[in-house]
C-alpha cells in the first residue's frame, strides 16, 4: 500500500503499541492503569505507580529497549506491561512465535533480577509480573485468550510465586463479545476495549462496556483527546508507515524467491475457503502473510 494512500483513523487504536503507552502513562490515567492492572493480576490493587520517566516513544527502533509500561502496585509487586500490535520481524505462527515469548520471558527476568540483592534477602524480593497483549494469535490451537505461566515442577506444584508471565491474545474475543457487558469480567471487559475501541463496527459494545464500568468510560475520553492530538496522529502515521515498509520489502523477498510457490497455493486454498490455520500449516506462510493475501484477492 503507498504510503499516501495510509490514512490514519479518526480513533487510534489503544492496541496499537505507541498508542497503548501514551494512553497507560497519560497523567490522568492512574485510575485506569490501577484498574487494568488489578483486572488481569487478578488481586485487589490500591495504587499504581508508573516508573517510566521517558516520554512515550517517537522512534520505532527505541522499541527494542524500553519497557511500555513499567510500574508498581501497593503490594511491591512489579509489572511490565506490553503490547504487540504485530507479530516481530521473523516472528510468525511456523515459528510457533518464539521470538515474542523469549521477549517476554528476557523482559521479567530483566524486571527480577534489576532489584537490589544485596540489601534484601532472595525470598524477600518483591514480586514481577510480565504482561504482554498480543494483537495476533499465538496459540492457534488454544480457544482460551488469555494464559498464566509460572515457575511449576511437572505434577503442577508451584516453586513460587515470585514471578509470572501473562499472555493475552486480542484475537480471540468472539466468544467474550458475545456475553453480556454485566458479566464479564474485568479482564475481558479491557481486552474488549483495547480490541475494538477504534472499529467503528463495535461503537455499541464499547458504550455498553462505559456503562457498567467508570473506567472504561476514563480511557474512552482519554483516548478520544489523545486522537485529536496531531503530534500523536503524526507519531502513529510515521509508527505505521515504517512497519509496512518492512512487510513490504519481507513479502517482496519472499515473492522472489522460493515461498512464491507457497503464495500461490495459500491463493488457491483461500479460494476452497480453508480455514486460515490450515492455510497455515499447508503452505508454512504467517497468519499475517496469509491475511494479506485475502485482503489483495
């Protein structure tokens, strides 16, 4: 797509990662971090403190070392949160998407071991927690969208409690969608909002989500000024336009060389309307390759 043809939308998406920080770290959004923290750790928080002290990134490479959201809660437990609107460069579903999981689990280790111990005990350190928020599938054959790892010997027993992983997939919300917004819970109300707070097409579902929870209806205004912004709007074009030019130039290599055969059957099989993840296994293209290639047709 030529980039004077990219028109950036009326909305920017929270799930987008520029956005999503500068809406989490937003001076007025401590009552939404709080609540989205205590949502998907699921303990009671009273108080959030961000850590970061950069402002939100302007630089898509800067991306590589810093944290998008890095706080504590009242308890001392802390938490990075991330979110990864796409699958990295070399990243994809036939690579069972290691790259994204090493991230995550480099980045807690990061988060643990960055504490001083050598005026506090081991067993006393405080708590991490590693989040990411995934605008793609990484597990294509796991209906659940949202999973728990931890440090567990192979009958299930914990080692501790010390640190974990949390993996939300935003890609796998139909069934979440559906329910009504009275019951969900509060981790399926946020992905709900981060998934489709842009897309016109869910405009109703995200007023039901601002009616039962005052938070939600915070970050709805906060990101609707961040919208207006036009030194946002201009950090998200640029955001975007970088990002195509590296599926551009990937596709491309890819076109020339051996995989144009894969292309080519994954064309044929969009046409038998297969299933994208046996589109997938068939040819060994990424989901988001496969995407493209129905949305070219």
């Amino acid at each position: 797509m030529p980039h004077d043809d990219f028109i950036v939308p009326e909305l920017l998406p929270p799930s987008e990662d520029g956005v999503f920080k500068t809406l989490m770290t937003h001076p007025e959004a401590k009552p939404v971090l709080r609540d989205v923290v205590e949502s998907y750790l699921r303990f009671p928080v009273i108080t959030v403190n961000v850590r970061n002290v950069e402002l939100p990134i302007s630089d898509i490479n800067e991306k590589r070392e810093r944290f998008d959201v890095n706080c504590t809660v009242n308890d001392g437990s802390q938490l990075d949160v991330e979110m990864q609107a796409d699958p990295m460069v070399g990243d994809s579903l036939r690579t069972s998407h290691k790259i994204v999981k090493a991230r995550a689990i480099y980045h807690l280790c990061d988060l643990h071991s960055g504490q001083d111990g050598r005026s506090i005990r081991y067993d006393q350190l405080l708590r991490s927690y590693q989040m990411t928020l995934c605008g793609y599938t990484v597990y294509p054959t796991r209906k659940e969208f949202i999973r728990r790892f931890s440090f567990r010997d192979e009958t299930g027993k914990e080692l501790s409690d010390a640190v974990g992983i949390i993996l939300v997939e935003l890609t796998k919300l139909d069934d979440v969608i559906k329910k009504p917004v009275e019951t969900m819970t509060g981790e399926e109300i946020w992905s709900a909002f981060f998934a489709y707070a842009s897309d016109p097409k869910y405009r109703e579902l995200i007023h039901k989500l601002i009616e039962v929870r005052r938070e939600i209806k915070m970050a709805s205004e906060l990101l609707q000024n961040i919208s207006k912004d036009e030194i946002e709007r201009a950090h998200f074009r640029s955001r975007r336009m970088f990002r195509m030019d590296i599926e551009h130039n990937r596709l491309a290599t890819l076109d020339e060389g051996g995989d144009a055969r894969a292309m080519t059957i994954a064309k044929n099989l969009l046409g038998m309307d297969l299933p994208l993840n046996k589109i997938v296994e068939a040819t060994g293209l990424s989901a988001l390759e496969v995407e493209k290639l129905r949305n070219t047709n």
